[in-house]
C-alpha cells in the first residue's frame, strides 16, 4: 500500500516542539524526514526528562523520541566549513526544507531559501517561528508561552481573583504544527500544478492570536473584556470539573441546555435542592452558580469518574472522567483508535507513542523506523542519497564534518 507522502523528502532543521512535531506528522504518513543535528549543539529536549530508567544519555529521552519516530538522523556540523556546501547537497535532492530557528539563523549559514533555491528552483521552504520572519520583534527568541501571553490566552485561565495561569502543555506549540502542516500541503498541490516552490512562514503569534479571534470580535463590536471564569463557561452552567470517588478523581461536567440540565436533575435522583426555582433558568444557574457546583459536588464524590461518566452521558449529559498517565494509554476508546503505537529502541526499550489525531481510510499512517541515535543514519544520507564514495564519506568524517 503506497503511503500518503512517500516520494517526499524532508530535510529538516527544526528542534524542541512546533517544528519536529509538523515533520513527524509528515514523517508519519510516508515522508522521509532526514532530521540534521549535531553532537556539537544538540537539541535540548534530546537530554530532557523523561529518561528511561532514570538515566540521561543523548538518545534516552522520551520526550525527544516522541517527536522524532520516523525519522532519520545525519549527523553535520554545520559551523564547519564544508558544512553548509554538504547540506546544499542534500538540499538539492529534497522536496521540503523545514525549520524552527530565530529568523535570520539560516541566513548566517548561507543556507536561507534565497541560497537554497538556486540549488533546487521548486523547493518548497516551511520556517516556524515565534514572531514571524518580518516585523519588529522578528529577532526575539523564546517559547511558545510567550506568544500565548502576547495574545491574551493566559488573560483566559484561571480564576477572576488571582493572577493568570499558564498550561503545562504549550497551545502554540501543539497548534501550529497542524497549521504548518496545512500551509505545506497547500504548496505541495500548487508546485505539482505550477512546478513552482514558495517560503512558507508559520509563527505562534499569528496561530495564537487567530483562535482568539471571536473574543477579539466580541471586545471590538460589544466593547465586552473577556477574562478569567475559572471553570466556568459563558454559555453554559454547570460547567466545571466536579469530585469524586478517590483521592485526586474528577469528572468535567457540561450543561448547555435545559433539556440537558432536566436530565442532570434525574440522573442525580432529582434532590430537593435541584427543584428550587433559583436553578430553573440558565440565567438563574449562571447567578448561583458557587452554590449549584457544590451542590453537584456532593453527588458527584459518591461515584467513580469513569462511572460517573457512563451515567451522564447515557442520559445525554456531556461528561467526561479526568484521566491522566496511564489511563490515557488504556482508555478504550482510543485503544480503538489505535491511538499509541508501540515500537522498540535500542536504549529507550518499548515504548508507546501517541499518534496523529487523524485517519486517512487509504493510506493509514504507520510506525515504520524507531526514532533515531544521534546521526545514526549519516553515512545512508551521504552515501545512498548523496552518492558519496566510502573514500570521501571517511575523509569528512576524519574533517571532523560529522559529529
């Protein structure tokens, strides 16, 4: 079965998060990413917790190796002098360069799409950044987090009278991928009719400013702020995280409806409290709401989350149980998707990696290469892509160009 993406090369430059999770994805559906690294200035997430046993070694990340299954690794010094002449090598056979730098670092190598594309006319270049290849703050580095504080998303979460929050889990990072990945996609269809390539430039501002965008709408027609509500939801009520059976157990319960707060009402045996006209409107809800979710509170603890759920949502009332760590991993329905996979590393061991959160019906993604040692796949590049002769690949290599 022909992958979706085979045929496609990727060389890819990118590091920590939005840019090796795009070219995974890619990687993912038949793409061959050549990921270029150096022991010299390694990715920082390569030496990043969670390590196998406990141990830190330069290929024993999970975190790493999350982002990087299905992919090889060339290992090129680039700082080195014959370096950025053996990546335009490379270059030249691909179809996709992608990278995650601070504008204007590829430049610096003499490796930025206007050197690249006179090496390879309709090549297509994706750059990821925080703020964009132009503009004022184009040369600012940093994470994700800041963008996401830049466009008002911490403003968002937590509580109304305490500080903003910030997730552990970056938006911008888990985000922009998927919307790199669509730009490329796009370019791909216009170079197959065209023959023309193009520079894509994707930045976490641009992703985390447009899912603020009905807020935006509503601050700039209504003159209404949103701001932090804790759990709470302006359009519905209840709607929070309630306790229950255990130590450390939730289940998020959401009502949008009257309909769908009657059926709360019977599920809960419709309690006294319930009947109180003060809760029979939306609006009436919205108004006591404290006292509503400690009301629900003291239902809820009674009940395991995952039977909390079942009961709920066989009533039509949207639930779903909290889970975390491995009960991720053993969630039936994503079991049924086939949503980890499970594939061997030589230091790492077994382990389960969690998939794209989409299906292609013809050509599935699959898990076809362990994420790879540093440059473990450097002398495959120069010598089967490259056509370099053993004599000259050992010569680099004593050049020290490799490492």
């Amino acid at each position: 079965m022909a992958r979706a993406l085979e045929g496609i090369r990727i060389i890819d430059f990118t590091w920590v998060l939005a840019g090796p999770a795009m070219t995974r994805y890619l990687a993912d559906y038949g793409a061959e990413v050549i990921q270029v690294e150096s022991s010299t200035h390694p990715d920082v997430i390569r030496t990043s917790p969670p390590y196998h046993g406990g141990k830190q070694t330069m290929n024993n990340s999970g975190y790493w190796a999350t982002y990087h299954l299905n992919k090889y690794s060339a290992s090129i010094n680039i700082n080195h002098p014959k370096g950025p002449e053996l990546i335009k090598k490379l270059v030249a056979e691909a179809d996709v360069v992608v990278e995650n730098f601070i504008p204007g670092t590829m430049e610096k190598w003499g490796l930025g799409y206007d050197e690249l594309v006179k090496v390879n006319p309709d090549l297509i270049m994706v750059s990821i950044s925080l703020f964009g290849q132009s503009g004022p703050f184009k040369r600012r580095f940093g994470f994700g987090a800041f963008a996401e504080g830049m466009c008002g998303i911490f403003n968002l979460i937590g509580w109304p009278d305490r500080s903003p929050n910030y997730f552990q889990q970056v938006i911008g990072d888990a985000v922009t991928p998927f919307c790199a990945v669509t730009a490329l996609m796009s370019a791909l269809i216009h170079r197959d009719r065209t023959g023309e390539g193009q520079w894509i430039d994707v930045n976490q501002l641009d992703v985390c400013s447009y899912m603020m965008a009905p807020l935006l709408l509503d601050s700039s027609i209504n003159g209404r702020e949103a701001s932090r509500c804790g759990n709470c939801s302006p359009g519905s009520s209840p709607h929070a995280v309630y306790p229950c059976a255990g130590e450390d157990k939730w289940c998020a319960i959401a009502v949008s409806s009257d309909a769908e707060w009657q059926s709360l009402c019977a599920a809960m045996g419709n309690p006294e409290w319930s009947r109180d006209l003060k809760f029979a409107t939306f609006a009436g809800r919205k108004e006591n709401e404290a006292e509503l979710d400690k009301n629900i509170g003291t239902w809820t603890v009674k009940y395991a989350p995952q039977d909390l759920m079942n009961l709920l949502q066989a009533r039509g009332v949207p639930a779903g149980a909290v889970i975390s760590g491995r009960g991720i991993y053993e969630d039936p329905q994503l079991q049924h998707r086939e949503a980890v996979w499970y594939v061997d590393h030589p230091e790492i061991g077994r382990c389960g990696y969690l998939t794209a959160p989409y299906k292609l019906s013809a050509t599935p993604a699959e898990p076809r290469i362990p994420p790879p040692l540093m440059g473990e796949h450097t002398e495959r590049v120069c010598t089967e892509i490259l056509k370099m002769s053993m004599e000259d690949f050992i010569q680099l290599l004593n050049e020290g160009v490799f490492i």
